[in-house]
C-alpha cells in the first residue's frame, strides 16, 4: 500500500519533471542560458555601475543609437540608429535625432521625444545622482521639438558630441517613471520590474540566481533570433565553466585563464570566441614621496630610473605565464579595443642591457656581491601593492618581481585588502601600484587617468607633462578623425618616453559559446550588445529551445 | 522550561544589540567607503559622491549614523542596500530561506551519517571497518569544502550528468513545471551543495559519535542493561545512543556557526542563491546596511539554533529538566 | 546432599590485558551454590570479587578481559561462558540476575526508573506493555518503595541512593530468577539504610527462595545472612567454610585478620586490629603465598604457593598452616 503510493508520487515527479510544454517551432524559439559573473545590482540604467547590470539592461532598454563595430567615437561615423531612425546637425551645436515611429514600450506605448528628454533630466538631476551625470555635463538641454523629434543642445562644439548624447543614456518610459519622486527612483520598485523598447523583455528575477528575459517579437528593428535569454548569476569562475561544460549553460563570456579555454576546447560542443578586451595592465610609479606629498618619489622623480625598470620587464613572458598567451602587449595606456591601437607606436621595448647600462650610469651599481644594486649605502628596493583578490595579478606580481631580480632590482610585493588598496592609492601612499583600468570606447578617458588635469582624480601616480597635456587636448578637441588619430599616437608615444607606468599587458577576452548557436557576434565594450542578432536554427535545436517562450 | 526559553530570547536581545553594535563600528572602522568610485575605471565626479553620501545620512557623524541605526532596526528596519538600492529586508527575504534549507539538509545529512557511522562503528570497535571508516571520516573532515564541491560538481554535474552543478532551481524549466515537479527540480539541485556540506560535517560527527558513545557503552548503566538480559541493540539504541545524544546536542549546538560560515564557501561553488554570497558581496562592496543586517541574522540563526540544542537537550536529558 | 548445586563455578580464571600488562583478577576460583542458599564472598577491595560475579553472567568486556578455557560456570548444569546470543541473554536478568555497588551509577539516567523495570519484564516475558508497568508497579510496592505508581514516572536524579538500591532489587526480582548475585549492595549507602536493605534482601530471599551470593568485605553483613563464606585474597579463593567454622575457627591468617578487624559492638574496649599493608597490585602478585609478605605467620614454607587444601564437603583452605599441623599449634 505505502509503497504503492511511493511508486505513484514518484511516477508523477519524474513525469512533472519531463513533461513539456507548448512545442515551439520554427527559426526564433531558442532558450539560451548565459552564465553572468555578477548579479546586476539594478535594472535603473542611470544608477547602474556594474558590468552585468549593463550587459541585462542593454537588452531591454535602447539607445538613440549604438557605437559601430570600428569602436569609432569621434563624430557620428559608423553610429547605427536605434530608437532615433536619423539625425541631423542644424549647426555645431544642435542635434536634432529622428525617433522610430514604429518604436514601442514594452506595455505598448510608442515611444516620444518627451522620453529623451525625461530621459536626460533623470541622468542630470543631483537627487538622482547618476554616476553617468559627469559625462553628460557639455550638453545644455533636450527639448522635444515634437512626438518624433528630439533636440540637443550643446555648450560648445568638440568632436566626441554626438558619442556622448548616445552612448550613456538608455531611453526611460516617462509614462511610467513619471510619477515617481526622483529622490526614490533609484530604490523604488520598478528598478527591478524595468519597462524599456529594447529587443528583450523582463519575465522574471529571481534575486541571486537568475534574470529571465523574454524577446519581444513585434520589436521594431527586426524579431531578436532568440526566444528566451536567461542569465544565471555564477559569481565563481569553476562554477560558470562546470555549468558550460555540463550543457547547462550556454554562454559565459569571460574564460580568463588560458587553462580554462583548453578545457572548453575540449568539450565538442562547446566553441571559444576571442574578443578584444576593454581593459589594459601595468604599473604605475608613484612620482610623488609616498610620505610627503609635496615632495618628489626618491627613486620615480628620476624618468631614466622609470625607463629602465620598464625596459627590465618581459612583457611577453608575462602574457605567457599569467595568460596562457591570451592577450598582447600594451602599447600605452590604451586597451586592444580602441580604435587609436595601432602596435606602431613607439615603446620602451625589453632589453635588459640597456636597462642596467642606465642604471648603473645613475650610480647604481652592486657593490656588496648581494646581487642588488646599492647606492651610498642603499639598495635598489620598493614595494609593489597589489589587490589581494586578483589571483592574475598575483601571478604576475611574482614573474615580474624574478625579472627585477636579473637586474639586480629589489620589488617588494605587498597584497592588500580591495578597500585598503584603494585607500592607499588614492591618497598616493605607495611605491608602485599594480594597476587596471577599463576603458570606454572613447580614448578621451586617457585624460583623467594620466594627464595633469587628473591628479588629485583618476591620475594616481601623479605624472604631470605639459607637452602630454597638450597633445591629448588637441587629440581630443581634433575635429578632423586622421589628425586626431595622428595627434593621439604622438600623445601615447611622449608618454611611452616618459614611463610614468610599465605598460604591461591587454588581455584577450575569450567566451565560450554552445556550436548551436549562430551568428554570434560579440561587441568589445559591450559584449549583449548585439546578442538579440544571434539564433538558433531550427534544425540544430536542443530540448530547452522547444520550450519556447513561457 | 518556558522560563529558560524567555531567558535565551532575552539573551539574544543582548547579542543581537552587541553584534549590532560592533558590526557597526568595526566597518566604520575599516578602510573604505561604499561610494569610492572605481579606481580602474572611468571617473565620476565627488559631487555625485557626495550626494550619494547625503542621500544615505554617510555625511552624517558616525556616533549619529549609530543612534539612528538603532533606531532603525528596533523598528525591524535594517535600512536599505547600497549596492541593491532596495530595503535590506527584501534582500534577505530573497536569500535567507535558501540558506536555511541548504543549512537543514546539509545538518540532516551530517547528523544521519555522521551518527550512523559513528554508532556502526562502536560497535564494531577495533574491527578493520572500524578503522577505516576512521580514516575515511578523518579525511572527509579535513577536506577543504571549496575542493570537495568542486569535486562532486566534476563527477556527478559534469563527467556523469546526473545532478545540476549550479543553482537552487533550473531557470529554463522551473516556472512551467507541476507543484511536485518544482519539488523534485529543487530535490535535485540541492543534492550536492547541501552533500558537500553534509558529508564534511559528517567526517567530524562520526568521530564524535564513535567517542562519545564508546564513552557511555563503558558506563555501569549499560553493564546493568546487559545483566538484564535485553537485546544487544536495545542496549545499544535505547541506553547507550540516547545518552550519547546528549553530547551529540552540545556538538550540533557548537556547529552551527561552523556550518554558516562553511555555507559561505559551499554557496560559492554550487552558485548557491543564498546569504553566504550575499555577504562576501555586501563586504567586498562596503554595503553597510547589508553586512550590519547579515551579522544579526547570522547571530540570531545561531541563537536560534542553540535555542534549539537547548530544547532537544531539554528533552533528550530529564536532569536539565526542573526538579519535581 | 540433596539435589545437585544451581550453580557451579570451576576454575574461574579472568585477566585483563592493560597497558602496563596482563592483569590476573581473577585465579582458579571454583564454588558451588545450592538452591536456596546464601554464600558469601567476602575480601578485601581488588581482590576479584566483582570481576568473579560478572563471570557468573559473563559480562566482562573481552578484550581487554579474557576468561580462560578451563573456565566453567554451571548454572543448572549449562555452562553459561559457552553461551551466546539469545541463550545468553534469557539467563541474564532471567534465571541469574545482579545489583550492584553503585546504585546511581547503575541505573541510566535519563529514563525513567519505572521504564527501567518494565522493559527488564518485557524482555523475557511475553506481556503487554500495560501489564509490565502493572508488574513494576508491584514490585516497586514490594521492594518499599512508597506511591509506586507515581514513582514509576521519576528519573533517577530524583531519588535517594537507598530507594535507587531499592529499585536494582526490584528490576532484579522482575523475573523471579534462580540466584541473585549482590555485589557489595550496601556499601555506598548510609549505614541505617544498609540495614534496611539487607533486611529487604533477606526478606525477598526467603519469599522466592532463590539463591543468593552476597559480596561485601564486611564480615558484620556475612555473619548476619551467609550460610557459607569464601574469602578471597589477591585473585584466588583462600579458604571457605560455613559461616559458624569461619567465626569459630578461621584457619587461614587472613580470614583471621578480617574477623578481627571488625568493629564489635559487644567489646568495644578492644582495639580493632587491621591487617598491616594493603592489597598488592593485581599485575603483580607477590611469589608464593600471596598473603604471606603480609602474614603475621609467615615462615620460609610460604615462599612456594599453597594449594586450597578440602577438608571434608564445605571447607576447604589454602594455607601451609593447615597442612603443616605442628607449625599452627605453635
Ligand atoms: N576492565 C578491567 N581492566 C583491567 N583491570 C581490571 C578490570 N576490571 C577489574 N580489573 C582489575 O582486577 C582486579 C580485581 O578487581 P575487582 O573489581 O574484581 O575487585 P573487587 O574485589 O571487586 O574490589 P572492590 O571491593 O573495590 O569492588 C583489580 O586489581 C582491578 O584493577
Ligand atoms: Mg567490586
């Protein structure tokens, strides 16, 4: 009797558990389940700050239009229309986007101008607090000229214009947002129940765990390939590669380790696909006396000290040991996903001769045996500070600090808690700073990293260079694309000379990606950004794409 | 017995305000602050940092910021996320029943084995099962839990194929499935975390069992039980086991932060939507309201587990009872 | 003689292998107990008495004890230390049960002492759970016990080390059984409840008329109930003799030191005269008469062992004394 009843139950589980429900068919069903590395903290886009809060709502909210391939931000070359169907310039100052007549919110509503501006005055608004505000402070106003007609004015004329109307702002329903005090908009609830016009929408998240988004096959721009988008928040790396390797997943977009692709590699039905990655690797030299701020760094104020510590170091043997050789050498300040990287620019390239030929003409010479180098009485000695929970750099740390050694220089490695390291660093108590930044597609971010006008900001080290200063200003003022891109080769190459940091290295980005899946492409600085174009044709469907949309 | 009831909950009042209380100054005290932009990416302005700071009272003193928390959450408020911009409470209600559940089942699986090897093994003391299932729990109990659930998720998620690797749910098919066919699906997919958990514990469990019950089957009492004439497993079961249940309580009371805090790892490899993870982001992010919220929940659950030793103990030993 | 002896001890020989090496409790005991009987056993503390009753149930824990081969323990011509299992296990409790020194230690304290009996019921006897507690209910009536059906539900934290004594004697009458072996039943206990204990296990002696082995070191008890005495030293039997001879004419020093130490109520002037020494270890028992370096008689014959020499069907001593008549009446 009880076992006949067990027998009943389970029956019923394993049925419950198999059966299937509508059979989709045809090209666009599709479920795809994507393991992302973080959990987006909102779906607001003026208050989001992560990757992955970018990566989910980039696909349910639209831009007025998108950067193009080629990564170009200087005017409005290659730019792709998306909410705004065309634009004119009436002059240098005022540009005036057509919207799509055919484009919908998701509860139907057609989107207006009245949105953009909505749109704009949220992003700039103080209660708000956008981290985006700052970026968008050249623009004056936006004003609806009428249903389908936006207008942008700007304060002054430069060449990244029409890159920074577009790029930040993702286009908010003002029938919907409108209501709501703007000091609470970013905690109110609709933060996590987003209506945007984008090819996705919301279904459902399931907070830690997992964001359903579902396509919207009236979208304007042509039906997203497929059905359902899932993204399964995987903070951990093992975790994100079990679930590929297991066919429980389909994507993850971030392999790291070049361990990590050979396992993918060897999975038949998995593939790899290389992108060029937004962000580049090196050391800064503090120029400033970690105890004294006023005063110069003992050892970085001298720039050939700098040159010949950067010609000490082997790029390429860093690429290898910590990378698995997925990456290049940097070029500057400047990540492989620029469009100003070019491999021409002049660098300080490895040779360790020249590198201690310049030091021992500064006097440091070993004099003890020790295999270091002293000088009256002192050796050549600092400490690196690097984040404790990047394992890459670690590894790197420890290459870099044995190539030192050959050279007979002390680098003392000192891995520091996130929060401490940031503390440390920007208040400029440090030697040397293993540093990484994430660009934009716009070089124009160079700026506030590493000339004057970032100390104080973004610019740690504290390098200061007037003739830098002066070439990147003009790189970045530069109406004309070939002179700006001449003016900022010119800039990277003064500051290759100068050596405030050892340019180290731009990881290649390696995704893995399920063979079923076609047509996928993948943008450098936004990597959904194009993902409503992938599909899964009919023929090559597995059980989880004929589930179709709930 | 009510009386010590309303004893402990006193008692977790006063760790609750203490845990409050430090958790607070410690991570005002700590380097870092919730709005410092990224240092590796693009800039944005301190204006917008500080009308961050305003919106959130970090502008204000910090001994102000401490009367103002209390305040709060005497209210049952724990304030609203940094990183979430929503209430502390809706985050945890997301995320603390997971990790009860992951925490029941893995206790489940490490009490039943745990015990069971334990007392299988007593009996059979100096036998060659004994000592290696000695050194099998002695291993098991030095694994570190990261390697083993990496381990399982080899074998049984990916070589084999038989259990998911990830999650408490498959997203793809949970929402269409039956009431016992999302059961079975959450059946399923706490196998393993709530396993690796379970098992590591259950290494130390059966050590402890083996002892504590070889400890009691040298008790004068059971020699009386054997002079009566009962059956060996009664001997065993209803004399020797429950008496070693007692210390058995003492241990499942003693391991209960050592199971959160494992939580935390296990909830890492399993990407396991629970507090474990919710905490190492809150503490990585400085998201104050969030960490302060997570320790008085980990006290309390911790209180509230010993709550429950207390009364199994209660139960399980009539001299803890009040005299007659 | 009437009918042949319920129980029949041949050879007992027990060691424990310890740490510091083998043990030898318990040496080439033998005795018989008639039905109805009371033999006592009486030594000094750590000569064996409590490891020769378990024996009798074998309850010694092997390893680390060991009972030798030769060993035999007869109960109603069976011998118990051949049994296993379920034939084991229905002498225990059933036809031989025990009380021990300890009462509070002896009784598991977390179930009730009511549970306690029943269960001892139930394991041998075909009865309902609502009969054995009916049963307990009885015997705890008939062992003294005061409001015995609300007593059946206390624990044994709640009682008196006397009551608890009370209750041994109770689970151990659970099953009316043919001998009952009490192993130092008083001595933890006040010295006016050992009386009244005594007195219950005398009583209940003559009501069952089962057998009884009374285990103590104090002679005041064995003069009261025994019909015989064994006296053990060091692991071994040294004399035994009906419990009259052995106050009118102890023949082994030993025996003669016990009486004497024993407090006397009628002559209180005299000094009591305790045995000089102690007990030797049990790891280590001295060459030869194992007595002798603590024998006020001791000559150069007590360095070889003397056997335990018969003297006619109830005594029998293990003394070059006895047999070297001369030396004695020095
Ligand atoms: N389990 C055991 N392991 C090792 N030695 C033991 C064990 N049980 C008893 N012995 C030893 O056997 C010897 C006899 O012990 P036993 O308990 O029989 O003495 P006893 O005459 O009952 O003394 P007491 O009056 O103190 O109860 C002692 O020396 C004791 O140390
Ligand atoms: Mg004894």
């Amino acid at each position: 009797m009880t076992k006949g009843l067990l027998t009943t139950v389970l029956c019923a589980f394993v049925a419950a558990s198999c059966s299937t429900k509508a059979d989709c068919r045809g090209d666009f069903c599709g479920t795809i389940v994507i393991a992302i590395g973080g959990e987006p903290e909102t779906l607001f886009p003026p208050a989001s700050q992560t990757t992955a809060a970018d990566a989910v709502a980039d696909l349910i909210f639209l831009k007025l239009a998108d950067i193009g391939p080629g990564m170009n931000s200087v005017g409005d070359e290659g730019f792709l229309p998306r909410l705004a169907e065309s634009w004119e310039w009436e002059d240098s100052v005022t540009l005036v986007f057509n919207l799509n007549q055919l484009a919908r919110w998701h509860d139907g509503a057609p989107v207006r101008a009245e949105d953009v501006e909505f749109t704009f005055a949220v992003y700039t608004d103080t209660l708000v607090a956008s981290p985006k505000a700052s970026v968008l402070e050249r623009i004056s106003s936006v004003t609806p000229r009428n249903n389908g007609q936006v207008e942008f004015k700007f304060r002054l004329p430069y060449p990244e214009q029409f890159y920074d109307a577009t790029h930040y702002m993702r286009i908010l329903p003002r029938h919907v947002l409108d209501t709501i005090p703007r000091v609470s908009l970013t905690s109110h609830p609709i933060t996590r129940a987003p209506v945007g016009s984008g090819p996705y929408r919301l279904v459902r998240w399931r907070a830690s765990e997992a964001i359903e988004l579902v396509a919207d096959s009236n979208f304007f721009l042509g039906r997203p390939g497929l059905a359902r988008v899932i993204f399964r928040v995987t903070r951990d790396t093992e975790s994100a590669l079990a679930q590929v390797l297991a066919g429980e997943a389909d994507v993850l977009e971030q392999l790291v380790t070049g361990v990590n692709v050979d396992r993918i590699s060897t999975a038949p039905h998995l593939r790899t696909i290389e992108y060029p990655s937004s962000s580049y690797l090196y050391l800064q030299f503090n120029m400033r006396n970690p105890e004294d701020p006023e005063a110069p760094h003992p050892l970085f104020r001298n720039r050939m000290i700098r040159r010949a510590l950067a010609m000490a170091v082997d790029q390429q043997e860093l690429i290898d040991a910590v990378l698995g050789g997925l990456g290049d050498r940097t070029i500057g300040p400047v990540s492989k996903m620029l469009s100003i990287w070019n491999d021409q620019i002049p660098s300080l390239s490895y040779d360790t001769t020249r590198a201690l030929e310049l030091l021992n003409g500064l006097g440091w010479t070993d004099t003890d045996g020790d295999g270091y180098l002293d000088r009256s009485g002192r050796r050549l000695e600092f400490e690196l500070v690097i984040p404790a929970s990047s394992r890459s750099r670690r590894q790197a740390a420890v290459v870099i600090q044995d190539q030192l050694r050959r050279v007979g220089v002390n680098m003392v490695v000192a891995e520091l808690e996130l929060n401490t390291l940031i503390s440390r660093v920007t208040s400029g108590r440090f030697d040397v700073f293993f540093g990484s930044r994430t660009q934009d597609p716009s070089p124009s971010t160079i700026r506030e990293a590493w000339s004057s006008s970032g100390i104080g900001g973004a610019n740690f080290g504290g390098y200061s260079s007037s003739e830098f200063d002066r070439l990147i200003n003009s790189a970045i003022e530069s109406q004309q694309a070939d002179s700006a891109m001449t003016l900022w080769h010119r800039a990277v190459a003064h500051i290759n000379a100068d050596a405030p940091a050892v340019w180290l290295y731009s990881p290649n980005t390696v995704a893995a990606v399920h063979r079923r899946i076609e047509g996928v492409t993948i943008r450098p600085d936004q990597w959904t950004a194009t993902l409503w174009t992938w599909r899964i044709p009919e023929s090559r469907m597995i059980a989880r794409d004929r589930r179709g949309a709930p | 017995m009510t009386r010590a009831i309303v004893r402990r909950l006193y008692q977790s009042v006063l760790v609750m305000f203490v845990v409050a209380t430090a958790t607070f100054f410690l991570i005002h005290l700590a380097p870092g602050d919730p709005f410092t932009p990224s240092i590796e990416s693009a800039n944005f302005s301190q204006e917008i940092v500080a009308q961050q700071r305003r919106n959130f009272g970090l502008d204000q003193p910090a001994h102000i910021q401490y009367v103002r928390y209390l305040q709060q959450i005497a209210t049952g408020n724990f304030g609203i996320s940094f990183s979430q911009h929503r209430p502390v409470l809706d985050v945890f209600y997301d995320v603390i029943p997971n990790t009860i559940v992951l925490a029941i089942a893995a206790i489940l699986i490490d009490f039943v084995t745990g015990m069971t090897v334990g007392v299988f093994q007593s009996t059979r003391k100096g036998s060659r099962v004994d000592s290696l299932l000695s050194a099998i729990s002695l291993v098991l109990y030095s694994t570190p839990v990261f390697w083993f659930g990496l381990m399982l998720v080899l074998l049984f998620g990916v070589t084999l194929r038989w259990l998911p690797t990830a999650g408490a749910i498959d997203p793809v098919v949970y929402h269409s499935l039956s009431l016992p066919g999302q059961l079975w699906d959450r059946i399923r997919h706490l196998i393993l975390p709530a396993a690796t958990l379970g098992l590591i514990g259950a290494g130390g469990t059966a050590r402890f069992q083996r002892s504590a019950l070889l400890e009691v089957l040298a008790e004068d009492f059971v020699r009386t039980a054997r002079a009566k004439g009962l059956r060996e497993r009664t001997v065993v079961t209803v004399h020797a086991l429950r008496n070693s249940l007692l210390s058995i309580i003492t241990l499942f009371g003693l391991s209960l932060p050592a199971l959160l805090s494992g939580a935390v790892l296990v909830e890492t490899v399993f990407s396991w939507p629970g507090m474990g993870r919710l905490i190492t982001d809150a503490v990585s992010s400085r998201d104050y309201p969030v960490i302060t919220g997570a320790a008085i929940v980990s006290a309390l659950l911790v209180v509230a587990g010993n709550l429950t030793a207390d009364i199994l103990y209660r139960f399980a030993d009539p001299r803890t009872r009040t005299a007659q | 003689m009437t009918a042949t002896p319920i129980l029949q001890v041949h050879n007992l020989s027990v060691a424990f292998e310890t740490p510091r090496g083998v043990v030898h409790a318990v040496d080439d005991v033998s005795f018989d107990v008639a039905r109805g009987e009371t033999l006592g056993i009486v030594g000094e503390s750590g000569c064996g008495k409590t490891v020769t009753a378990l024996s009798l149930l074998k309850l010694i824990p092997q390893p680390p004890g060991r009972i030798s081969q030769e060993s035999r323990v007869l109960f109603d011509g069976v011998d118990v230390l051949s049994l296993e299992g379920e034939a084991l296990r229905k002498i225990r409790g059933a036809r031989v049960a025990m009380i021990f020194q300890d009462p509070v230690a002896s009784l598991n304290p977390v179930l009730t002492i009511g549970e306690q009996i029943a269960e001892t019921i139930r394991a041998h006897k075909p009865v309902s759970r609502a009969e054995a507690r009916e049963q307990a209910i009885l015997l705890l009536d008939r062992v003294g016990i005061p409001d015995p059906a609300h007593r059946y539900r206390s624990y044994p934290h709640q009682m008196s080390g006397g009551m608890l004594q009370r209750v041994m004697i109770a689970i151990a009458l659970s099953c009316t059984p043919d001998v009952l072996v009490a192993d130092e039943p008083t001595t933890a206990l006040d010295v006016t409840i050992q009386a009244q204990i005594l007195d219950l296990l005398r009583g209940i002696q003559d009501e069952y008329g089962m057998s009884l082995i009374l285990i103590t070191h104090d002679l005041g008890v064995i003069a009261e109930i025994a019909d015989r005495v064994i006296v053990m030293y060091a692991g071994q039997v040294v004399e035994e003799a009906a419990t009259e001879t052995i106050f009118s004419q102890p023949a082994h020093p030993y025996t003669r030191g016990l009486i004497d130490s024993v407090p006397r109520v009628d002559q209180p002037q005299y000094q009591i005269t305790a045995i000089p020494g102690s007990v030797p270890p049990a790891s280590n028992w001295p060459s030869g008469c194992r007595f002798h370096p603590r024998c006020p008689y001791a000559w150069d014959r007590c360095e070889t062992e003397p056997q335990l020499e018969r003297s006619g069907s109830s005594s029998a001593v293990r003394c070059w004394l006895a047999v070297d008549t001369d030396k004695a009446t020095e």
